[in-house]
C-alpha cells in the first residue's frame, strides 16, 4: 500500500493479477488495474509516477505496465531483455529516473 505524493490517493498492490486505486479520504474505488500477468500469485510492488498521474507494475512475464490514474486505461506495456518476474518498481522523488526489481 502506497500513497501518492499529494496524499490523496492509495495504490493497493495484490498477490493477484489486479491492482486498486481509492481516495485516501473517502475510501472510495477510483481504478482498478489489470492486464498483467501474475501467475505465481506472489507480491508485485506497484508505483506512483511522482506527479501521481499513472501507475507502473511489473508482471510475471518480465514487462512493466503502465496505466492511467484519471482513465484507468492501460498506456504502455514496456518490455527488457530479462523474462523472469518484476516484482518492485520504484521512482526516484527527485530525478526522471525508474528501477525495478526482478529475480
């Protein structure tokens, strides 16, 4: 569970193939994300861009996916030359820079 940089937001990474976003202050459902594989059912970490506009995760597939906050829609799907699963992605809060992690 992660809140975004302004606080107003709560991204709710599963051990499932599914990703939610709430309102921090109401609780409500915003978005909720699919279209990512997780077939071992283990924990992938998900991420805020740092103006909180869209949300990254990896898969089990070795692919970073990326959707929008607003929308809700799926705008990049990013593959590596690595095959084995991301579990972690992360920015970095001051430079234009991304990392994840994999096995």
């Amino acid at each position: 569970m992660k809140f975004s940089n302004g606080g107003k937001m709560i991204l709710i990474s599963t051990s499932g193939s599914l990703i939610r976003l709430v309102d921090a202050f109401q609780g409500n459902l915003l978005q909720t994300f699919t279209g990512f594989n997780n077939t071992r059912n283990t924990p992938l970490e998900a991420s805020f861009t740092p103006d909180a506009q869209f949300v990254l995760s990896g898969s089990s597939d070795g692919k970073l996916h990326a959707w929008s906050c607003e929308s809700g829609a799926k705008v990049c799907t990013m593959e590596g030359k690595q095959t084995s699963t991301i579990y972690n992605v992360q920015f970095n809060p001051k430079y234009m820079m991304l990392a994840s992690t994999c096995n």
